[in-house]
C-alpha cells in the first residue's frame, strides 16, 4: 500500500483528494494536515465521511509526514514553496497542487506571483504534472508541479492544433468559465450565495496567474513563444470549467479535418475524450470524474478553430489529476481508484 499524506486536507480540493483516496485500493491515508481543524476528525469537518473515514486532523508535522511515501500538498500558493524541501530530504516524493513548482523558470513564477521563489533550483527537476503530455517524465519524477484546473482545461484543448502546425500560434484567445468552487473554500464578499447565484462575471482580465502556465506549455507545443488572450469568468455552479479556445488556422481546414488531429493525438489516452464533429461538450458530462471532453468546430469563414473543452475543476482540475500523477509515479495503472463516470445529475 502507498501511505499518503494529505498536507491542506480540508480545503476543496484536499478533501477532493481525501475523497478519492479513501476509495482508493492501493492509498493508505496515514496523514490529514490541517491547521484549522486539527484534533477534530475529517468526518465532523465534512459529515459525508461518516461510516467512511474516522480519521483525526493533526498540525501538518514533518517528522510524522516522513513515515508517508508521498504527500500532497494542496496548500495556499507560497506556503508549499516552506515544506516542500523537507518533505523531499525526508524521503518523500510530493505532488504539489499550488502553483509552486509548475515553471520552468523563476523568473516567470516571481513576476506573476509578486514573491520571490525560495527554492528555484527544485524547479529544475519539477516535472509538470499533465500527464497526458509528460507521462514518462512523471514516472521518474519525486516532485510534481500538479497544473491548475484552468490551464489543465486550456492546455489540453489547444495543444495539439498548435503542435500540428495547422494553428498558428499568434493571436490564441482562451475564454473560460469556472464553478465557484475554484475560488477555494476562505470566505470572500465575492463568492456568497447572493453575490454569486444568477450572475455570470469577468475576472483578472489579461492577469490570472494561469496565463502564464498556459502559455509555458503552449510554447513548448508550438516551438515557440505564445502569447495568449485569456479572460476567466465566474458562473453560479459548484464544479465544472468550460474553455472555449480560439485559434486561427494556417491552412484552409474543415472540422472533420480537425477533429481527427485531435482523436489522433488522444487516441490513446483514456481520460480524454474527442467528441465526434458536430459534437460539444458540457460540464455535467465530466462533474465528479477525471475526464476532460474536447469538440472542435471550424469557422470556415474565418479560417478559425473554435475548441471547446470541459473539465471538473476539483477533479481533473486538481485533486484527481494528483491522484492520476501519484499512479503514474508508483508503477500503477494510472486509471486506479478514478475509473468512475460523472455526477451528470
């Protein structure tokens, strides 16, 4: 069995994670580190783990996390950065849901963080996370960079008509919509029930941190520097990301033609699914799973793809990609313990 610790149990996505390895059949959950509700059980802090899950919170410590043969650490931006190092001269491999140790290159992370990196010379040997681009990677890897729930349903949807060719890299604008539970569970006048509910709205235009991931990976499709046009939006759901990604294309194509690059990139990767043309996805066909649907639609008047991609946020956003990754890392069929359709309802 693979003794885990949950570092930030009791946020969104840690206790997506808790969720999915206490069902999981090779995880032992040893570990649930939380500050604010340490000596409670995880069934008083979320009651839907009665009869499931009796586990007491405790202070994140690092000397019980080293009997774990890997953590996760699903805590704020910045806080991972100050025990991950330990973690990692402790024995552990660590798979990082903030965005710590998703770049290549400091520089980058301060300028869009707004703090320096303590550690960049871990981000040498950080592999990014998205393992449907960089299997073999994570399966040698002891620390991950998990991507983020926006750019894991961007970067999938662009990258291979960027790879192909056929897109042409300049000009790519990315319009997406994301759940409230994005925001994460701390309180905020933003993401109350009646500022939220009925009410669709524009955020961050041309600053969310994610823009930078996005275009990271982008550029490594298309060989070159990207630069995109990426605007989020809040919607009034719990789950779900829609990216609705243009990309103008460098030859006269039809969406028959580009669907089929898309299938023929994925055709092997279970948790991607390319719909048939004609076809687009929605957020209730992936909420509660690790699945990302892809459609693509040409706008042959303009000589445009439209590529339209949905994933659950806190799944394939983070939590289940996590559990994907630690798969990957540890020998196992990387579809252990997620193979489960949607909510749908």
């Amino acid at each position: 069995m693979i003794k885990t610790a949950v570092l930030g149990a009791t946020g969104y996505a840690g206790i997506e994670l808790v969720r999915l390895l206490s069902n999981h059949p090779e995880a032992e959950l040893e570990l649930l580190g939380s500050k604010s509700y340490a000596g409670q059980k995880i069934s008083e802090v979320y009651q839907s783990f009665e009869h499931i899950l009796e586990k007491e919170c405790s202070e994140v410590d690092l000397n019980k996390a080293a009997k774990c043969d890997v953590a996760f650490t699903a805590l704020p931006h910045g806080a991972s950065k100050s025990v991950i190092p330990s973690l990692l001269e402790r024995g552990l491999k660590v798979i990082d849901l903030s965005g710590d140790y998703r770049y290549d290159s400091a520089e980058v992370y301060e300028r869009w963080y707004g703090e320096k990196h303590s550690s960049p010379e871990l981000l040498e040997e950080s592999v990014y996370g998205l393992c449907e681009l960089y299997r073999d990677k994570v399966k040698q890897a002891r620390l991950i960079g998990n991507p983020g729930c926006y750019t894991t349903c961007s970067i999938l949807g662009a990258y291979p008509l960027l790879k192909s060719g056929i897109g042409n890299a300049e000009n790519v604008i990315v319009d997406a919509k994301s759940g409230v539970t994005g925001a994460g569970r701390g309180l905020g006048l933003a993401y109350h029930f009646c500022e939220c509910t009925e009410n669709t709205k524009a955020y961050k235009i041309a600053t969310h941190r994610h823009t930078s991931e996005i275009e990271q990976e982008l550029s490594h499709a298309a060989g070159k520097d990207v630069m995109i046009s990426f605007t989020p939006h809040l919607i009034p759901q719990k789950r779900g990301i829609l990216s609705t990604i243009y990309i103008n294309l460098n030859k006269p194509s039809t969406t028959e033609e580009i669907t089929q690059i898309y299938k023929d990139f994925y055709k092997d990767e279970f948790f991607v699914r390319v719909k048939d043309a004609g076809n687009l996805p929605e957020t209730k066909h992936v909420a509660g799973s690790n699945f990302v649907d892809i459609g693509v639609c040409v706008d042959e008047r303009l000589q445009r793809a439209v590529v339209v991609s949905a994933i659950d946020n806190i799944v394939k956003g983070a939590a289940g990609q996590a559990v994907q990754n630690m798969n990957i890392m540890f020998g196992l069929d990387e579809k252990t313990g997620l193979k489960n359709a949607g909510f749908y309802l």
